[in-house]
C-alpha cells in the first residue's frame, strides 16, 4: 500500500506543519474504534475461517499498519474532522485485511465451503461499502486528497487478495496474480518513469472498471465455478485491467494529450 503523495495538501498546509489537535485526536479515536471492532469480529469469524492464531495476529497487524499510514497522511485531509466517509473506509480495510489473513493463513480454503460463502459475503459488504464512502465524502463536503487515495489502495489491496485467493484455490494459473500486482508494478515504474506519478483525472471508466475486477475476482471465488468458466472470467478482468492502465499510462506520458493546433 503506497499513502505518500507528491502534491501539497489542498488546503495550503505545508507537510509537517502541525495538525488541528482535534483532527489529529479525532482520526485516533475513530481508527482504534474500528481496530478494536475488527479484532473483536475476527475472534467470531475465526472459527468459521478455519483460521489459526497466526491469522487473527496478520489481519490485525496489517489494520494497524495501514491505519498508522493513514495518520501519517493527514496533512493531507483538509477538514476538521477525520469524517464519516474515512471511518466507512477505515472499516473495509479492517474487512480486507481478514480476507487476507484468510487467503494467506487459513487451514484449508477447499474445506469446508461455508469458508467460501462467507469470503464472498465479506467481500459483497467491502464493495457496497466502497460506493458508501464516495457517497459520504460528496454529501458531506468532505472530500480530500487522504480521503480518495486511503479509499484507492484499500481498492488495490482487496483486488490483491481476490486475485491470490483464485490461484490458491486453482480457478486460475499464476498469471491471475497480474490482476492484483499491475496497481503496484504501476507504482514501481514511477521510479522510473517519473511521469507517471503525475495526478490523473478523476474517471468513471476507472472506477467501474475497479468494480468489475472486485465482482470479477467475487464470482470465480464460489464453488461451483471452476476452470474454463473461471479461468475466462479473469482472463476477461485482467484484459479489461490492462486496458485501463494503458490508457492512463498513454495519457500521463504525453501521447493522450491534444495536439496543439496549427
């Protein structure tokens, strides 16, 4: 997960200048809430995931860090309080990261299938929370730079996990990993290309195609769907996928701007 950002924040504060007391008092209390709540859900859910200890220690491990980048970004929000549309976001990655700790760490994915079923339904409530969030940051006026990237990579990190689970459960060969890493090879090019860590446009052909690929990744996770039909249906996301990236990756290198007029 990558929470730096190379723009100023948007309300004229400097990065590392201090943060309102309350803002900063604020975002603790809402973060440790969830924190606290996602342990406590992983503890019920542990023994329907058939997870081991190890699990419950990485999912919350990973809340916490994902959380502590977070308090790092908030220079980067530009209102007075953490607001309600991060604390929804705050509570999917606290869902994302049980999902992980079930892909990596759970006894055994094939057995039984309720594992399954409950997976699904985790990752259904992350993605009807994602349209949640977007709807409270506009409604609220509390949109913010922190706010639409925290909500990007938990995106990223979600498909990440959808796309480890499909080849650990053998819906599809090792090539579906590229659904989940492109995000993250796309970070790693910047240091290369450094154009492309130059801001996009927002885009609803970004957004739906992220839907797609989280319902995509959905669907190959129940049981009665398994190769060919699996393996098409993420071939199908993972060439959508790549198209979305080459089209932003064009843009920001120049070739989709337009031509000066003569």
């Amino acid at each position: 997960m990558d929470l730096t950002f190379p723009s100023p924040p948007n309300d004229g504060r400097q990065p590392g200048q201090a943060l309102p007391p309350h803002l900063f008092a604020n975002a603790i209390a809402i973060l440790a809430s969830v924190f606290v709540s996602s342990i406590v859900l992983s503890y019920i859910l542990r023994p329907h995931l058939a997870l081991c200890a190890s699990a419950l220690a990485f999912a919350s491990v990973l809340t916490l860090v994902i959380f502590a980048l977070v308090v790092r970004g908030l220079p980067y929000h530009r209102h007075k309080v953490f607001g309600a549309a991060n604390a929804v976001t705050a509570i999917r990655t606290a869902i994302v990261s049980l999902l992980a700790a079930t892909v990596f760490f759970a006894i055994d994915m094939h057995a039984p299938a309720s594992v399954l079923w409950i997976m699904i339904g985790l990752v259904m409530l992350a993605l009807i929370l994602d349209g949640f969030d977007g709807y409270l940051a506009r409604a609220l006026a509390q949109e913010s730079d922190l706010g639409a990237r925290f909500d990007m990579e938990v995106d990223a990190l979600l498909i990440l996990v959808l796309s480890a689970a499909a080849l650990f459960l053998d819906k599809a060969g090792v090539w579906v990993l590229a659904i989940g890493l492109m995000r993250y090879g796309f970070i790693a090019a910047q240091y290369a290309m450094p154009a492309l860590g130059a801001p996009l446009p927002p885009s609803t052909r970004r957004k739906a195609i992220c839907v797609v690929q989280v319902a995509a990744l959905c669907i190959i996770l129940v049981p009665i769907v398994q190769p060919p039909f699996s393996s098409a249906i993420a071939a199908a996301a993972l060439a959508l996928l790549a198209y979305s990236f080459a089209v932003d990756t064009s843009f920001l290198l120049g070739k989709g701007a337009p031509r000066p007029c003569k």
